[in-house]
C-alpha cells in the first residue's frame, strides 16, 4: 500500500488591526484637504480665474495644479502659499 504525506498550509497569520486613532487621524486629514480644494475651487471660481490661469500667476504646470486640485498630487509648501497669495485667501 503506498501512502502519501499530507500537505498542511501554514498557520494563517493575520496583520494587527490598526487602532480607531490611526484610521480617525487618517480620515481627518483627508476631510482637511478636502476642505481645503473645496476653498481654493470656490475662489478660483469666484474670480473666474481657470486653472491654466492661476497655474500660470504661480508658476507651476497646468496639469500639476489640475492634478493636486484632484487629490492626485500633493502641494509642496511654497506653491501652496503661493497660491493663497494670488488669490487671496
């Protein structure tokens, strides 16, 4: 009779589950940046300034501000007080 070995998976270790303060943090600073594209679209639009225009007036590429208004690229710092500046927030 031949008999053959069994294979047994390996135990299944799970990850640590992150701590509500993590995920509350995390969720906080993202509903801040939200806040703050939702006040920069508002003033932007309330000066009927496009995008292209105030990528212009702070010197920065058209489809980089198009993508951090977007949430797709984070604002260095100087661009972001740049940008305050020109439209006056």
């Amino acid at each position: 009779m031949v008999r053959f070995a069994t294979i047994r998976e390996p135990p299944r270790v799970r990850a640590p589950a992150p701590d509500a303060g993590s995920e509350l943090r995390a969720r906080r600073r993202m509903n801040q940046a939200d806040l703050i594209v939702t006040r920069i679209e508002r003033a932007r639009q309330d000066r009927s300034i496009s995008v292209a225009e105030l990528a212009r007036r702070i010197d920065v590429g058209r489809k980089r501000l198009w993508y951090v208004l977007n949430g797709q690229h984070s604002m260095h710092v100087d661009e972001f007080v740049h940008l305050c500046a020109v439209i006056d927030v």
